[in-house]
C-alpha cells in the first residue's frame, strides 16, 4: 500500500477531484454505465452523507468510495450500494481495498447492515477486491444495461456485517 495515504471524510471541496476520478473510470468502460459525471448536487442527493470518503496521498485525492441508499422505503434503511474508484495512476498499489474496508467500518458505524455491488465481469480487481473484504457473489444480471450500444452483465454481490442487524 502507498505510504502516507489516508482515509478522510469526503467534504465538498473534495468534489472536483472525485468527479475527476470518476471521469477516468467511466473512460475505462468497466466501471459503471453512467456515460459522464453528475453535477455535485445530483451526486450528493443520491448519496448517504455519512458513508463519503477519499484517500489522500500526501494531500492530493487518489481514491474515493462512497454508499447510496439502495431505497428510500423505511425497510431497506440498512441497505446500501457501493462505489470504490481509484485514479489510474494508483491502481494495484492497494487504495481501492483500504478505501472499501474503511467505508465498510463507516457503515456499520452509521447502522447498514448489507452492502450491495454490482461489477462489470470485466473488471476483476474490483471483483477481487470486493472479495477480499468479505462481499459474496449472489448471481449475475445479464443484459441488464446497454453500453455504447452492446448488452452488458453485472456481477451481483453483497457484504451483510457481522456487527448491524444481527437481532
């Protein structure tokens, strides 16, 4: 892992590097459908304001994960989705996995009980990463997007804590 990097709580000064790093991983295809960055205020109305972080190395961001409630219905108030995205340059030096386990911690402080994702099958250090930290594969929806035109798959995982939800 890279030496000095820290984990800190996304704030909205951090956006326009967050929105950089995601551009990159739309660029890259495996990443997510979405085909350009939201604006802050459509990102930050989808997302929980307690489970937003970047990795910092020596003050700049490389990485950020972040959870969005999967419903607004009351039931699934323990249920969210995450998104991991590190930038290019710091990929395989272990900021994606830092990043995922710290956001892991963070939602069972803040009371999730299951962590969903849903991975392109072409994106195996992100599947692996997951893996890694606890998430399972629970099936594969097939054609669930199009792509620039081409059917995808998504592989389905999920992470249930052992700490939120148990009774």
């Amino acid at each position: 892992m890279e030496t000095n990097l820290v984990i800190k709580k996304m704030l909205p000064e951090d956006w326009e590097h967050v929105k950089s790093i995601y551009l990159e991983g739309i660029a890259r295809g495996h990443a997510t459908f979405q085909q350009d960055a939201p604006s802050f205020e459509e990102w930050d109305c989808s997302h929980d304001t307690e489970g937003r972080l970047v990795a910092r190395l020596n003050e700049v961001v490389v990485g950020w994960a972040a959870l969005s409630p999967v419903s607004s219905r009351c039931v699934y108030a323990g249920v969210a989705e995450v998104s991991v995205y590190v930038g290019e340059y710091h990929e395989g030096k272990g900021v994606g996995r830092f990043l995922l386990e710290s956001l892991i911690e963070r939602s069972e402080q803040n009371g999730f009980w299951t962590l969903q994702s849903g991975i392109f099958p072409e994106n195996k250090a992100s599947l692996a990463i997951h893996k890694k930290c606890g998430f399972k594969e629970v099936g594969r929806l097939e054609r669930i997007g199009k792509m620039n035109g081409v059917w995808r798959d998504t592989i389905l995982l999920e992470r249930r804590s052992q700490v939120v939800g148990l009774m």
